[in-house]
C-alpha cells in the first residue's frame, strides 16, 4: 500500500512544485522591472539629422527647430506663434524686416550682416536662412526681440524653451531607478536615474508620478523614488524691453469730418463744408488717392486749404484711399514690396510736411486676407516717420468681423494714434436685403469688439450722415444713400409715417407704389444721440462723420452735447 502511495506523493508534489515554480515566474514577470528601452528619436519624432524637438515650458510641441552650422532655427510661422510677430518676410526683395517705433532692422535673408539706422552689424551667424521656401530665423536673433530661454540637448536634438517662470515642484532621486513612458513597471525606459539627480513633477498620481528631467526628457518615475519634495521659483529671464510706441493723441475728443474732394476745385468748398458744423476739431480732405501698384497717387492737397483750415481751428488729417483707382492697383503688389511701400510713404509724409498737415488718415479698403500681413507692416512702418514727424497717424476700419481679422487692429492700436471704426454700411448697396445702414446693435458691437482689441482713448467711431433709400420689386432690390436733409424730404413728400424702431435706434418708415415696397431707417437727431450714449459708455477718443453736407445743422448740437460730457 506504501508502495503504491509514493508515486502518487511524488507526483503531487511534483505538481506542486512545478505549479510553484510557474505562479513565481509569472509573478515575477509581472512585478519585475523591464529593461526594454524606448527609442528615443522615434520617441521625440526625430526626422533627419538637422531636425529639432521641441520643449516649451513642460510640453512637446508639434512645431520642430532646425540645427544649421552648430546654430538653431526656428521657422518664421513658429516664431509668430509663440515669440514675436513683427517679424516680416519680403519674399520678392529677399529681405527680413523688423519694425521698431523709430526703425527698420532688416537683413538680406542669407546674408549674415544686419542694418538699421546705427549702420551694419555682421553676426557671427547668419539671422535668416531659406530651406526650400520656408524662413528661418536663428533662435539668437529672436532672442533680441522677445523673452525666452532655451537650452540644447543633443542624441537626439532637442531645445528646452521657457517663455514662462512659473513657480513648479521639484524633486530628488532617493535610488537608482529609471524614467519610463508610461506610469508602470513593465514600460519602456527613456532615461536611467541616479540617486541624487533632480526632476521637476508635472503630475502627482497615486503610484508614479510625471516628471521631466534636467535634460527635458518627460516621463514617469515611482513616487517611492522620489524625495525632498520643494517648489521652485524660476529666475526669469528680462534680457529684452518693449519699447514704447509713443503715440500722438489728443486731451480732448476728436470731433472729425471727412471733407469729399474730388479735383482741386473742391479745395474751394472748405467754408461751405463746415459753415454749419459745431465743435468740429479735424477736417480729413480725400486728398490723396493711389493710381497706381508702385506707389503713386494723385494729390489734391492745397496750402491755401489748410491756411484757412487752422485759421478756423481745425487740425488737417489728409485722408490716403484705394478706391477712386481701384481697378489700376493692385494692392498685394503695392503693399508686399519693401521698394513701394518706402516709395508711398516717403511720398506721403513729404507731401503730408510740406502742406503742414497735421495727419494722415489711412482708407485702405477691400484688402485681401492674404495681403493683411503687408497691409499692416504698412502701417507699421509708417508710423515711424509720423511719430518722428508728429503727424497724427489714423486708420479706418471696418466694424469687426471673422473676415476683416487680418486688417490686426491690436496692431494697429499699438503703432497708430487713431483707430477709426467706419460703423456704418451694415446694409449697403449690394446687400441681398433691405436694412439700416447703422442699427444699434451693429455700432455697439462694432465698438465693444474694437476696445477689446485697441485702448478706448484711441478710438474713434464714425456715424453716418445719410440714409439709403430701399426700393423692392420682386426679386429685385435696389437703393440710393441720401444726405438727412434729402431723406427727410423724400419722407415728407410721399408721406411716409414713420415709427421709432427700438431694435434699430431709429425712425422706421415704408410705403408701396407701382409694385414696388420702399423703406427707409432714418439717420437723424435722435438715432445719432442713441449711437452718441453708446460712444460715451464706452469712455471712447471722439466722433467722426461720413460726409460733411449731408448731415443736417441740428446734428452738430447733439454731437456738442457728447462732447461736453
């Protein structure tokens, strides 16, 4: 029986030890620590020897660095996006421009000398490089125009950046141990560790934590390792100071009329023009109107008009605009050229000396979106001269929406003295329907979305003096803009009733004949003087009118009221 009962022993224990042997070697496997390591370009997303990850503050970004002759680049797309966007590319000139509120420092991209109004400076690298068709510029030069750190690690390459100094966590290493992908034992390592080495903790979990290492590589360490948990105050770096873009405003309201000239004979109607105005302080003749893509326009501009002109008080800003010729210019060519651009504004600000005028008042309507980035180097760079000059700098504009973003207006807010909304034209003459010109709504959000973008003292609103007279037949719609006096009349003689519209803020009137609906919405006293409440309310630099005649007398009391507030 004995006999019989050891082989059976024999084999549960065989059993047992064989089931002992694999549970330990399973549960060695899952509690043992990998040695597997991760691959670390294919970690950082490495591709080619000259490609650069990059770090900024405690996150791989998607943009990459590029290393050139022992230099880093970055291209001209990231440092818009995260350093400085006053940078500016020529393509056709083959230059790099920076604009300063008292120069231009440009280079020839590829050369390594840089030039301003001090002379020419030659770098020990070269400031910007074309790879292909993209720009780069080198992380050194930009550092000369915005606040940033980097350092460089290399196998593989990468640049740790910080544009922030953030209070953080760090900690110390207590025991060898290792950084891995993942938070878990069996995931890749990316870097050994060793007692005493720091880490900066980026998320506490319950077992592991996220760290980054002083060579910027991000992973997970075991909280058990980690020890002498401290916050840390990062020194930050203030190497570079934003210079002041002094700008030329004024201890009172603006109170401004454009003046609509179209040959030197309307120089002759200046006292007529403002025979009616009251408190009006600037008077903006359509002077000067492009006719060309190099540059040139015709100038209309008359000594003996801004003689009189400052003899009854007013300040002169000449108004620039591109659409008396629209059809001989081309805009992108005109503005996207270094050449032209110097050549119009040299052109402007001489003229612009000569006369005496005190302004300039920059119209440029209908720019495309992908001129906007020339449009505004534009004005950029003429402001300088008008800064030096003490020419006040204006801008119109449209009232804001998604597709007129590119005309910048923060930009503009900084460079420029004024900021002039056009807050009218909600309905226009090619509308596919019939509407106010300038309802309430449309002028406050016009203004609230500007002082979001542009300090209040520099903006100016701009109401209209004319109301456009619909008429709908059918499918067809048409209109004219008349002046108030005009509108009135056409009011009284077809003996329209008018109502006040409170979603307009205004007088709202129609009538049918021969098949046809007519309708007017009303610019008069009372919808100026709600329009007026809501400049105030917003603690905004003046009041402009589009046009001097068209408005009636009586408009210049209710402006004399907003002005005295």
């Amino acid at each position: 029986m004995k006999k019989k009962l050891i082989p059976v022993l024999i084999a549960i224990v065989l059993i047992i030890v064989i089931g002992g042997v694999s549970v330990g070697a399973a549960l060695f496997e899952r509690y043992s620590y990998s040695k597997e390591r991760a691959d670390l370009s294919a970690y950082f997303q490495m591709n080619g020897e000259s490609d650069v990850a990059i770090i900024l503050q405690d996150e791989l970004i998607e943009e990459r660095a590029r290393l050139f002759d022992n230099a880093y680049y970055l291209d001209l797309t990231t440092v818009h996006k995260y350093f400085n966007d006053r940078f500016y590319e020529d393509k056709g000139e083959g230059l790099l421009l920076y604009t300063l509120p008292d120069d231009i420092v440009r280079t020839v991209i590829g050369s390594s000398e840089v030039s301003g109004k001090s002379g020419t400076e030659e770098l020990p690298y070269v400031p910007a490089r074309y790879e292909g068709d993209v720009l780069y510029l080198a992380i050194d030069f930009v550092k000369n125009y915005a606040n940033f750190s980097y350092e460089g690690f290399g196998e593989p390459n990468r640049l740790q950046i910080y544009t922030q100094w953030n209070e953080r966590a760090v900690a110390e290493i207590n025991k060898d141990t290792a950084v891995r992908v993942l938070g878990g034992v069996k995931s890749e390592i990316l870097k050994d560790m060793t007692a005493g080495d720091k880490v900066i903790i980026l998320e506490e979990m319950e077992s592991w934590s996220k760290v980054k290492t002083g060579d910027s590589i991000i992973g997970y360490v075991e909280n058990k390792r980690l020890e002498n948990t401290a916050a840390e105050s990062p020194i930050p770096v203030t190497d570079y100071v934003e210079p002041e873009y002094t700008s030329i405003t004024r201890d009172h309201k603006i109170n401004l009329g454009w003046h609509v000239i179209g040959g030197p004979a309307g120089n002759d109607t200046l006292s007529e023009a403002v025979a009616n105005t009251k408190g009006l302080n600037v008077i903006s003749p359509t002077w000067f109107k492009l006719n060309d893509s190099e540059g040139g326009f015709v100038s209309f501009a008359s000594q003996d008009y801004v003689d009189k002109a400052h003899g009854m008080g007013l300040e002169v800003w000449a108004l620039v605009e591109n659409i008396e010729y629209a059809d001989s210019i081309d805009m992108y060519a005109l503005l996207s050229s270094t050449t032209k651009r110097a050549r119009l504004i040299d052109s402007l600000v001489s003229t612009a000396l000569d006369y005496n005028i005190d302004g300039i008042n920059v119209d440029f309507e209908q720019i495309s979106t992908d001129c906007g980035e020339h449009y505004i180097e534009f004005i950029r760079e003429l402001s300088i001269p008008c800064r030096a000059n003490g020419i006040v700098l204006s801008v119109d504009n449209y009232v804001p929406t998604g597709y007129t973003d590119h005309y910048d207006r923060g930009e503009q807010g900084v460079v420029a003295d004024y900021v002039i909304i056009m807050g009218y034209d909600e309905h226009y003459s090619g509308s596919d329907q019939a509407g106010s010109v300038a309802s309430i709504n449309f002028v406050e959000e016009g203004i609230e979305r500007t002082v979001e973008q542009v300090p209040a003292h520099k903006v100016i609103n701009a109401v209209p003096f004319y109301t456009r007279i619909w008429e709908t037949k059918g499918a067809e719609l048409g209109s004219q803009a008349v002046g108030m006096a005009a509108a009135e009349e056409y009011v009284s003689a077809h003996n329209i009733a008018l109502e006040w519209d409170e979603e307009t803020c205004q007088n709202y009137g129609e009538y049918t004949e021969g098949g046809s609906l007519f309708q007017v919405w009303l610019e008069d006293e009372r919808s100026i003087e709600v329009k007026l409440n809501i400049m105030e309310k917003y603690q905004i630099g003046g009041v402009a009118g589009w046009r001097l005649g068209f408005e009636k007398p009586e408009i210049w009391d209710v402006i004399g009221v907003y002005l005295n507030r």
